[in-house]
C-alpha cells in the first residue's frame, strides 16, 4: 500500500488526536489479568491494537466494539500458547506475566515491531525470573513456566526500559507477597497503566528515585478506564504545523504535561504555539534556530520524538545536533531525507552531554542536520512506524510529488492518517 503525496501546500485547521497506541495495547494485556470484564474508552483502531487483539482472542479474550469503546472479557485461559500472528511485534512477551499468573506457564513467541536495532529480552527475562519464573527459549518462542506461582522480589532494572517496567509490573500484580521495582522507567503511559490496574484492584504505589512498591494481590476485578491522548500523535502533528510557512493546526487533545519537554524545545528554536482549552495550536515559519537535542528516558526528550522534529530541523538556519540515547540504530531514515534534498550525517560520536550506552560502541547514534534545506519529493519506502511519520511530514512540506511505499507501518498507530490530513487540505491518496 502507497501514499501519493503532492507536497507545497499550506494545512490549516483541527486534527484530534486519538487514544494512545502505547497505553491501549498495554491496557489489553492487563485485561488478561481478570475474568471480568474490561471496557476501554478513547480506544484507537489502528494496526498494533488490532495485532493486540488477535493475540488477546487466541488467548481466549472475548473482545466487542462500538465506535472508540471496546469490551474484553477473558473468563477462561483457553491457550497458554501464542503461536504466529499475522506479523511479529514485541506485545506477546509482555503477555507472560498474565498467563503465568492465571495459568502456570505461558509460550510467546521472540520479539519482533520496528526496526530500530536490537530490542534487550533480557530486562525483561531478568525480572521474571526473580519473580519466580523458569524460563527457556529457542529462535521461535520463549518458553516459561511458575508451578509454584509467581513471588514477589526486589528488583533492579539495568536500565528504565519501558517495556521491563510495564512486563515487571504486570507480573508482580498478582505475585504473593510485596514486590519492589528499582530504576523504572516512569513515561505517562506508564502512570495511565497504573491507573488502570488500581481500577482493576492491584495495590501500586510510586517512590521516589524511579521506584515502585507493589503489593500482590489474590485477584483483580474488570475495570473502565479512558485511555490517555497519544504523546507521539500530538507531536507529529505539531511538527506537522510547525514545518511550513502559513500552517496552522491546532492538535485537540494534545496535553501540555505530556509535552512540557516537547513545547520548551520548540521555544528553544523560535516556534510559535498557542495553549488553548482543548488543545494547541501551532503556527508554521521558516525563522527557526539551530538546537542540539538529546534523547533520554521520561521526562526527557522522548527517542519517538526525534523522527518528526528532525523535518523541522532541516528547514532551520544552521546546524543542528540529535544524540539519540535510547536506542542504537535509529537515523536510517536520515537516507531517505537525504534524497529529498535533505543535509544530514550520522555518524557514531555522542554528540552530547547525557550518559550514553553506546559511547565507544560504534553504533551510528548522532546526527548533524545542516539546514536550510529545501526538499523534493521522491519515492521512499517506510523502514519503520516513527521513521514513516517523519517521511510524510516530509513529503508533506517538500515541492512536488512524492510516493511513500509500506504505509502500513505508519497505520500501525495512526488512524485513517490520510483522511484526517485531508481534512487540514493535504493532498494525500491512498492507493
């Protein structure tokens, strides 16, 4: 499946911003946790909920919709085993804690999602094994078994993984006994996953210094929870207004909290956004100024950020810096950008100050963006979900016709993408 983008023109009204995809898929796990029900709201109908349920159904999930509003109900384990979805993606390993507890043993298969360089298993293998789990694995599946049940531990994260964070603690939800969870990671979608599993019963509690206190508990209830806006939506979008003279979109729902980091960095380059109830606008220019920005763990710069920002990066006076710390491997797309007249370099130098992972470890983490760049659209074919955002943006904004191959990654959490940028008078076909 193909965007055919005809770039150059001016996009200007509202985009609402839908249910988090980072929350939701994360929400549907939980649910495996009870035999009631769970209603979800704000709920988004895009690829990775949609991969989300046909692991929950093979499961034995009973899941209903109606409009952003679904109902799961798992009253029975029926399958203990996640064999082949219809692609690879990294929720399934977070489905072990809660079949583990349910049912004393669980198979998933290995992880798969965006391309982004290698994804660590072992945090999360770490964790469950200090909870009590036996664990084995092949090339295929991970293979884990608690005849005993799970029991609670004091753990220490390595690093404040989001996804060994939300895996420990679904885990430890139901494990006998108190559970103490050290450098987690502390991103809102975290917080909005606690706040659903407190709904459903769990006893969680947030320390100071990146720690979490949880004391298990015999069972957990259904629950109704509305789902948090979507961070990276919001951000794209904002991006999306902020990159050409004479946009103006106001991005409903986009949360200020949940953006502080974001909306003090677009100060730092000189754009402009207005905070309104409901939601913000931003105000395209071409009179932006060089920043040297750096990923990091909440509330740090979020790494999903970096994709979207660098299109705006290459139409600011000067040259600017990514250091990106959260993940190795993630300006590929800066290729892609390169043909469409962009002047990027990777290279594997820490261009910054935060500590990083990858020092000495010749991982090509850095980016030096030299701008003002006008861009040409061009055929690209979409190497991952954050990396396909920043290319339509891109395409969005440069002269001419572009063709944007493999947009079904970027459907993996953006609903009817297309449709919604038409209403702002992009001109965008879906073929």
């Amino acid at each position: 499946m193909k965007f055919i983008v005809n770039g150059g023109k001016i996009l200007k009204g509202d985009i609402e911003v839908k249910g988090s995809k980072n929350a939701a898929t994360k929400m549907m796990i939980a649910a495996l946790l009870t035999d009631e029900k769970c209603v979800l709201e704000n709920f988004p109908n895009i690829g990775d909920t949609g991969l989300t349920q046909e692991l929950c159904e093979m499961i034995g999930t009973k899941f209903e919709k109606n409009g952003t509003t679904v109902v799961l109900e798992t009253s029975e384990i029926k399958n203990c085993r996640v064999s082949t979805l219809s692609r690879k993606n990294r929720i399934p390993i977070l489905a072990l804690g809660p079949l583990l507890n349910r049912a004393g043993k669980a198979e998933v298969p290995v992880l798969g999602g965006d391309k982004i360089g290698p994804r660590p298993i072992d945090f999360h293998l770490n964790s469950l094994k200090a909870l009590g789990a036996e664990i084995d694995f092949d090339q295929n599946y991970y293979y884990a078994k608690a005849s005993n049940g799970l029991k609670g531990a004091k753990i220490n994260l390595s690093y404040p993984s989001v996804g060994a964070t939300e895996n420990t603690i679904l885990s430890a939800v139901l494990a006998k006994g108190k559970t103490v969870i050290q450098n987690v990671a502390i991103e809102p979608e975290i917080i909005d996953l606690i706040l659903f599993l407190q709904k459903m019963g769990a006893i969680i509690e947030l320390g100071s210094n990146r720690i979490i206190y949880i004391e298990g508990v015999r069972k957990l209830n259904g629950a109704r929870h509305n789902i948090m806006p979507d961070r990276n939506e919001a951000v794209s979008f904002a991006c999306l207004g902020l990159a050409f003279p004479g946009n103006e979109i106001k991005v409903k729902n986009a949360n200020q909290l949940n953006l502080l980091t974001f909306l003090n960095t677009i100060r730092r380059i000189g754009g402009r956004y207005k905070i309104e109830d409901g939601g913000i606008i931003f105000y395209g220019s071409e009179n932006y100024k060089p920043i040297k920005l750096e990923t990091d763990t909440h509330p740090g710069y979020m790494t999903d950020w970096q994709q979207p920002f660098s299109i705006l990066l290459t139409q600011t006076s000067g040259v600017s810096t990514i250091h990106e710390t959260v993940y190795e491997d993630r300006f590929g797309y800066a290729e892609d950008l390169n043909l469409m007249g962009a002047n990027i370099k990777v290279v594997s130098e820490c261009l910054g100050e935060l500590h990083c992972r990858f020092k000495e470890h010749a991982c090509m983490h850095s980016a030096i963006i030299s701008g003002r760049t006008p861009l040409s659209g061009a055929n690209i074919k979409v190497r991952d979900l954050r990396a396909g955002i920043a290319h339509l943006i891109a395409a969005l904004i440069a002269e001419g016709e572009s063709i944007i191959d493999g947009v079904e990654e970027i459907d993996r959490g953006y609903e009817n993408i297309d449709e919604r940028l038409k209403n702002l008078g992009a001109d965008i076909k879906r073929v």
